[in-house]
C-alpha cells in the first residue's frame, strides 16, 4: 500500500455485483460512472485531464501512479475530467523536483473520489471479459445495499450525450492572426495539444462551441474545419452530425479526431456502435493501409465505426486499421476533401507516430488555397 494519510476504508461496486474493498484516496465520498481502463505507464495528469474521460471512472493498469506528482503545465484541459479513480498504488509521495504538488492533493482539489489497494491487473482482465459497465465507488458507506440502489440511479453511457458538457462556452483564437491558414475548430471536448499541433504548423485557430452553427463558423472565414475528440455517444449528437454534414457542403478540407471520426462517419450515413470495452492506452498498434507503415498509438474510446457500413460505402475509404481487432482507425472521403482518425495523433501522452496527420492537414488546405 502507498504512504497516504487516509486509512479510510472505501469499496468498489460494479453494475455485475462483483464487489472489491480498498482504501480512500482523493476525496472522501462517493462517485459513479462507466467502469474504463488504461493500459498507459506515463502522462496519468494527461489522460485525467483528457474531456474524452468525462462521466468515466478510470483504472489506472499500472501498478504505481502518483509517484511522480503533479505539475500545471501537465494538463490537456483546465480540470480533472475523470469521474473517478481505481488504482493498485496511487502515491502520495513523489520525487519529481520540478512538481508542484502531490496527486493526493490534487485530486482532493478536483473533488475526484479515488480507490487504492485494489487488484487492478484482475480487475482488468475482468472489464476485458465482462465488458464496460457502470460502477459506484464509495468511502463513505460499505452498505452494498445502499450502493446498489446508488448505482442503479446512473444513465448508461450508451445514448449519452455529453460532450456539450465539456465543450467550451466561449469562442476563443490562437495562434498568429496574420497567418494565411484559418482553422475553425468545433469543440467537443478538444485536448490542449491538438490546437498546439496545429499552431505549431503556423495555422490559426478559432474554437468554437459545441453547438455553434455553420453561418457562425463562416464568419471567421476559415480555410478549413476540425472536428474533436469529446465524450459520450456521437448517435446521439444529431446536432453535430447535422453541422459535419453542412460543412462538407463547404467542399473544405475537413479534419476530424476520434469523437470527430466518428461523427464524420455519421454524416455519411454509417452508423457507430459500443464497444465490448473500448479502447484506452499509448500502446495500440495502427496499420496505415495507404502507406503499409505501422504506428504505435494514443487511444481514449468506447465507441466505434461500424467496419460492415464503412465497407459498403460507396463514398468512404478504409486508411487505417487497429492491428489488435481490425477496427476501423481511419477513413477518407473519395468526393470531398475530409478525413478522420479514430485514435489521436496529438498524442500526449504517448509516441509521436501519428502527428504526421497534422502535416497532411495542412498540406491539405495549402492545395485547397491554391
């Protein structure tokens, strides 16, 4: 057991009734969600300030987290997104110099209940068997009983729309304003770094929120549009699915990342579906079909591309492929100048493999400019 200052005892309620005890860690009290795991070593301040996490409780499969601390800089939104934490040792001492706190601390000051000592290898592998579902943690009450009838109050992530939820309620720009690339950005729950990918190529961006109309997104005039990552189930979001459609009407290169992947497949009349339990790390292997090259990448996803529909689909090309189970990673329209990627290549944290797609992104508008 890590050194923590609490000893309070908490438990872990899974929807299937399957029950395991550990100890307080965070704040004391009591949260639910949809059970998740990440299969990442590093970068947990990352993957917990990642919107994609939003309405989640997260395993953490690695045995020692925390043992690094916290720093301001390490964040990919301006809060702790997760719902909840289940950790083998989540340390409260750390040895990072450069840190500006410990993860007890921190996750304390995002009000995120957490459970420490539990045996994440076997719950993990029961996730992996049984499927995602909802559980309840608690270090307030070990009344089962009790918790059950908690648990049994919260929505399946199936048919939630969340990302509204996350997204940001201002317009906000970056990058230099004199640039000759404008990017219009709709927010769904976008990471930090994926503006800072594009910025970092000279565009200039303006995000929007969710619900943010195409006449709203053409005053900004932009060269091309970005579709994020973001929480929830993309069926039921016909309001994006609406905006992605008007835009391809705009014949402008279209970009979109996970959440935006599958929104794009939406417009196009192919329809998504759960996943028996996700997929979550900064290890999973993506075959490029265009370019028979490989990449190890950054995933954060429940749902996915129907692969039959995909096929079928007279106006969609299949450009990646996860090697694990052939899901659908990537696809590019054959009539429009739009593509998306399932997985993200922003990848913080995680392996630089993929950020080529941001090059191809601009590469892209450059040629639409021209």
């Amino acid at each position: 057991m890590s050194l923590n200052p609490s000893y309070q005892t908490a438990v872990l309620l899974l929807q299937d009734g399957s029950v395991h005890y550990g100890k307080a860690f965070g704040k004391v009290g009591t949260t639910t969600g949809e059970i998740c795991f990440n299969t990442g070593m590093t970068g947990y301040q990352e993957v917990f300030t990642d919107p994609s996490y939003y309405g989640q409780v997260l395993i953490m499969n690695t045995v020692h987290i925390g043992n690094y601390g916290v720093k301001d800089s390490d964040v990919e939104s301006n809060s702790v997104k997760i719902r909840g934490l289940i950790g083998r040792n989540l340390e409260e001492q750390y040895s990072r110099k450069m840190a500006n706190g410990s993860l007890n601390d921190y996750l304390k000051q995002n009000n995120i209940v957490c459970i420490e000592g539990v045996d994440t290898r076997a719950l993990v592998a029961h996730v992996r068997t049984k499927g995602a579902m909802n559980c309840i943690i608690s270090s307030v009450t070990t009344d089962i009983d009790q918790l059950k009838e908690e648990l049994a109050k919260t929505p399946s992530m199936d048919g939630l729309e969340l990302a509204s939820f996350v997204s940001t309620e201002k317009e906000y720009e970056s990058g230099d304003e004199k640039s000759e690339i404008k990017i219009a950005v709709l927010d769904y729950g976008i990471k930090q770094h994926i503006v800072k990918c594009m910025t970092a190529r000279g565009a200039y961006v303006k995000v929007f929120p969710a619900k943010t109309s195409l006449k709203k997104l053409k005053e900004f005039n932009p060269d091309g549009y970005f579709i994020s990552n973001g929480p929830g189930d993309p069926a039921a979001m016909s309001y994006a699915v609406e905006t992605v459609k008007e835009i391809l009407k705009e014949n402008k290169p279209l970009f979109g990342i996970c959440l935006g992947h599958q929104l794009l497949a939406l417009a196009n009349d192919i329809p998504t579906f759960k996943m028996h339990h996700g997929h979550r790390g900064l290890n999973h292997p993506v075959r490029n079909i265009i370019s028979g090259r490989c990449e190890i990448t950054t995933q954060n996803h429940g749902f996915g591309v129907d692969p039959a529909a995909v096929k079928k689909a007279a106006n969609v090309e299949v450009t990646h492929v996860n090697l694990n189970d052939e899901s659908i990673e990537g696809i590019r329209l054959k009539d429009k100048p739009a593509f998306s990627v399932q997985y993200h290549p922003e990848s913080t944290p995680g392996p630089h493999d993929s950020r080529y797609l941001f090059d191809d992104f601009i590469e892209m508008i450059k040629k639409s400019k021209n």
